[in-house]
C-alpha cells in the first residue's frame, strides 16, 4: 500500500544495486513481481487531481485507487481502508 499526497514527487530514486532509476522502472518491477499496489492520495481540494496517470500506472486498477479530500479526511480514510481489507 503507498500512502502519499497528490504531487507524486519521488526524486532520486534507487535500485537494488544503487543505480538512479525512475518511478516507471519501479513499476514495472512492483507489476512484475506480482504484487497488487493500493494507493491512498490524500488531496488538499477536489477542484483538479495531480498526477492522475502516474497513480492509475502504479494501481493497475481504479478500484485500488483511493482518494481521500481533506475536507472530510476521516470519512475516507475510513472508507478507503475499508475498501482494501474488502480487496485482500
């Protein structure tokens, strides 16, 4: 599961082996590895969503993708975890 905010800025990522890599390499890895990626993107407002295609790349699916607006944080925090446990 990766929690994060909207601006999906991971910089100066790594491989393994220390290499610099990017975030589509680390994708296709997590992809290849089998693993099911659930992303909860807390956003500031529900006016436009950042980096929509970044995000719907890493869940493979948008019913693991789970956006929660601060403006009712609790609410769909809740609602999102609920949504993965009902997913595993």
């Amino acid at each position: 599961m990766v929690i994060s905010d909207e601006e999906w800025d991971i910089k100066k990522l790594q491989n393994s082996k220390g290499s610099r890599t990017d975030a589509k390499s680390v994708v296709n890895l997590l992809h290849g590895a089998g693993y099911k990626v659930h992303a909860v993107i807390v956003r500031p407002n529900r006016d436009e969503d950042l980096n929509e295609e970044e995000i719907l790349s890493l869940t493979e699916d948008e019913k693991r993708y789970h956006k929660v607006y601060t403006d009712s944080f609790e609410t769909e925090i809740k609602a999102a975890f609920a949504s993965i446990l009902e997913q595993l």
